[in-house]
C-alpha cells in the first residue's frame, strides 16, 4: 500500500496539473480559428507587464503590434485565460466602433456591473448596456451642449482664481523638488464637481490636506479585487458580487447629492449640471445620483491628467509657451479674463492640448464586447466570426505611438493639429482619445472648457518650468489605468510681474 505521504504527494501533484490545465485550456482559442497573436504565457496569458511595476501593460500592446501590424488587422490576446480580440489596424478600429456598432455598443466591463450591488452605478452610461444606455445618454445629453457648458464657465473661472492664488503661495517659497503638479490639478477638479455638483467649495486650495471628496474621488473604484477575479476567474463574479464602486463612496456621495437638491429648491436657477438634472421629468433619486456620480467619474482623473500632461509638455518647450502665452493675452478682455467666446478661439491651445492627449491620451486603451455574433475580416482576406461576449480591445495609446500615423511620437510638435489636419487624423481612426462613433465620450465639451480655463490662468500668471525632479522621457506609469508620467509630475512655477 501507499504511504500517506505519497498519497499527498500524488494528489498535490493531480490538483497541480488540474490547476494548470485550468489556466491552459483556454490558450488555443484563437489558434483554433485561425487568428494569429503572441504566445500566452501561463497566469499572465499575453500582457506580462501585468505582473511588472516597470512597464505598463500598453507595453505589450505596443510589441504585439509592432510584430503584427503589417499582416493582420487584429490578433488574438489573452488577459490572464480571456480571451480578447486586440485590434491593430485604424480601420478596423473604425469598423468596430462606428460602422459595425451595433455589434459592440457596451462597454467591456459592463456586464459585470451588477445592479444588486452596484444599482447607482448600473443606471450611468458610461456603466449601462443597449437600450438602458441609450436611453440614458438621450435623457442626459442636452447637458453637456454648449449653452450649459457656458453657463457654468464662471464657475470655472472662480476655481481658476482659488487655483491661482495657491500656486502664487506656492511660488513665494518653492520646494525644491518642485510642486506636485498631479496633485494641485486634482484638487482644481475636485473643486470643479463640488462646485457644480453640489454647489459648495471642497476647501481644497485652503488647506495643505486633500478634502474628504477629493480623497474618495481620487481612489473611487474597489478595482484590484474586481479586475483580477473578473479575468482569471469570470463566472466567480455570479457567486461573489464585488461592487465597483465602495459602498462608502456611493454613501458619501448620494448623501450630498441629496442635500445639495434639498438646498437648491426654491433657490434661484443655476442652470449648471445638477439643475439641468433636477429638472427632468420622470428621474427617481437613484437616477439623479447615478449621472451626478458619472459626472465624478468621468471628469475627475481624465480632466486632470490633461491638464497636468499639457503643463509638463509646454514647461519643457518653452518656445511652444511663450507663443501660446502671447496668443492667450491678445484675447484678454477689459476684465481681466477671457470671454467663452474667446476661450474657444484660440488655435494654438487647441494644437497644444490635442498634442498632449495624442502622447498621454487619459485612458491608455478601451475595451468593448461583442453584443451579438459579428464577422470582421483580417488582412489576408480571411473572415473571423467575433463570437458574442467577446472582449475587444481598442489599443488608443499603442495607435498614438505609431511612427506609421505621427512621426517622432514621442516629440511633442503641437502643429500636427492644425483644424484641416485634425479632422483627418479623426477621419483616419488614428487619433482616439475619446473614442469614436455613437459612444464617444460626452462629456468632451465641458471637459475641454475646464482644461482651456485652467491652462488659460497657469500660463498667463505663470512661467511654467521643469524642475530635476521630473523626467525627460515619456515612460508611462507601470501599475496607472490612466496615462500618469513614472515618477510624477514636478513643475516649477514663476509668478509673472505684471507691469503697471
């Protein structure tokens, strides 16, 4: 007979090769039909980055496409044992999201938003799946048009001052290391969605700590939990429901929501964001909440990290600074500020923000589902049936990054984006960084209006300059979701003298 020991031995042996089948099994999904792609290594499938804080996962976007660009429209990817359809070509890009989609109108990580645990977030469109998301973008779309984009500018522009005069206190005794430029900016967005959302001052810019909203926005999402268990094991998530969103975030937020609605009643119209929801027939409560809570989601990280990657990109190019500083004061008005109407023409700021997403786009890659069986066809002509289900992944930083679209990419050259050329770029499916088709980000208007408003007032009372303790690369973030420079962003800033 066997000895127990050995009979533990064999069995931990068994449950050892049972495991890696398990992980295993599902590496020739693509192989079987006919999809090309990189070799999936056990547990990280084909992102290795995943498991390593020095490079981002978009690094292995950027090899697969290197090493398949020129013949296949996409490859076959696996995130831990998921399979996911990794699209290189712009084409086909475009086929996806405007021509083909109907095929793939949700969001990849919809469909593990459970209502039962997540029923705020479930309601937001960013969130919500077929006719729960078009009916929601319908109902919340007049928004975010230009008239109530205007109608909150003065708003920005009272941030914008607060904003200022931290940075003017900053500047009367420099740290040494510069000041975390990251930070500040989040603390204006922060401001920014108190403002509107709950018509309040955060107190970010009055104090050396971070509020209690700009703390819970800044970390809103219980992610690596979710994540990790949502690709190594899905069906995990029927049995163990983990919101995307911690109960004490939806708390703290719906609770002042719910006052900010309480105190407006009766107030005068402040035809902002809120208002504009307040006055909606037919919204419940949830509701309200559930589009005020995406208007957080949505503006808080990826208006910042515009901002703050612009800054960085005009601080080291100071020619391109100083032409935008003299383009912004030939506009200043009699008040000491710019008009809307002025804020919007101006052409060199546009090139310059539009260069800054190309290089540091806010989300480094989207990922959509299959909603229903669709063809897509690769580059020798081979049909491949895109099963319902499967994940595809829209690679946006990988595309930015190609020599074969912009040349030098990691140059920062703001004259890419004149108007004639930035509608060809959009036209061409290689400038991505809102998305494209019917699900491209809604929120562009007023988030543009916020990082016009804020770059405005920095480089009009500010020399904007690169400190030592800042990079001269690109290099992306190892562990960030969103684009965020490794090390940070430390800049130094030098209050402007104005004359007499």
């Amino acid at each position: 007979m066997l000895d127990g020991s050995l009979v533990t031995l064999i069995l931990f042996g068994l449950f050892g090769y049972l495991f890696y089948l398990y992980l295993t099994w599902n590496y020739k999904y693509w192989w079987k039909r006919g999809v090309n792609g990189p070799k999936p290594k056990v547990i990280s499938g084909t992102f290795p980055s995943m498991f390593s804080a020095d490079k981002n996962i978009v690094s292995d976007m950027c090899n697969a496409n290197k090493n398949f660009k020129e013949t296949e429209n996409f490859v076959g990817m696996y995130t831990f044992r998921q399979p996911q359809l990794l699209i290189l070509n712009p084409s086909s890009i475009k086929e996806v999201l405007v021509e083909k989609f109907d095929s793939f109108h949700d969001n990849d990580i919809s469909k593990n938003v459970d209502k039962e645990v997540d029923e705020v977030l479930s309601q937001s469109p960013f969130f919500s799946q077929g006719d729960l998301w078009k009916n929601s973008r319908k109902t919340i779309e007049p928004a975010f048009q230009r008239d109530t984009v205007k109608n909150s500018y003065q708003s920005v522009l009272e941030v914008c001052g607060r904003l200022v005069n931290f940075l003017e206190k900053k500047s009367q005794y420099p740290p040494i290391n510069g000041i975390n430029t990251k930070d500040f900016v989040l603390r204006f967005t922060s401001e920014i969605i108190s403002h509107v959302i709950y018509g309040s001052e955060a107190g970010d810019f009055e104090k050396e700590e971070a509020s209690e909203f700009h703390n819970l926005a800044t970390y809103p999402f219980a992610r690596s939990l979710f994540t990790n268990l949502y690709f190594l094991i899905p069906k995990s998530l029927r049995y163990r429901k983990i919101p995307f969103l911690p109960e004490s975030t939806v708390e703290f937020l719906n609770k002042h929501i719910q006052s900010s609605i309480q105190n407006r009643k009766g107030n005068k119209d402040k035809k902002d964001f809120l208002d504009f929801l307040i006055k909606l027939e037919g919204l419940s409560s949830s509701q309200i909440s559930s589009h005020a809570i995406t208007f957080m989601i949505d503006g808080f990280e990826t208006t910042a990290t515009t901002i703050a990657h612009t800054l960085l990109l005009i601080a080291r190019n100071p020619e391109c600074q100083e032409r935008l500083r003299s383009e912004i004061d030939a506009k200043v008005e009699a008040d000491g500020h710019l008009s809307f109407e002025n804020l919007n023409d101006l052409p060199y700021l546009d090139m310059c923000i539009n260069e800054s997403l190309r290089i540091f786009p806010p989300l480094l890659y989207s990922t959509k589902v299959c909603t229903k069986d669709c063809q897509l066809v690769n580059k020798n002509d081979q049909p491949v049936l895109v099963p319902a289900g499967c994940g595809v992944v829209i690679p946006t930083y990988t595309i930015h990054h190609d020599e074969e679209y912009y040349s030098d990419p990691e140059e920062f050259k703001p004259e890419r984006f004149s108007e004639t050329k930035l509608k060809s770029l959009s036209d061409q499916g290689v400038f991505l960084p809102f998305g494209l088709g019917p699900r491209k980000c809604l929120g562009v208007q007023y988030a543009n209006a916020q990082v016009k408003a804020v770059i405005v007032e920095i480089v009009r009372h500010f020399n904007v300059k690169m400190n030592a303790n800042t990079r001269t690369d690109n290099q992306i973030d190892g562990i960030s979701y969103v684009a965020s420079l490794e090390g940070g962003i430390w800049l130094d800033f030098e209050a402007i003298k104005k004359s007499a």
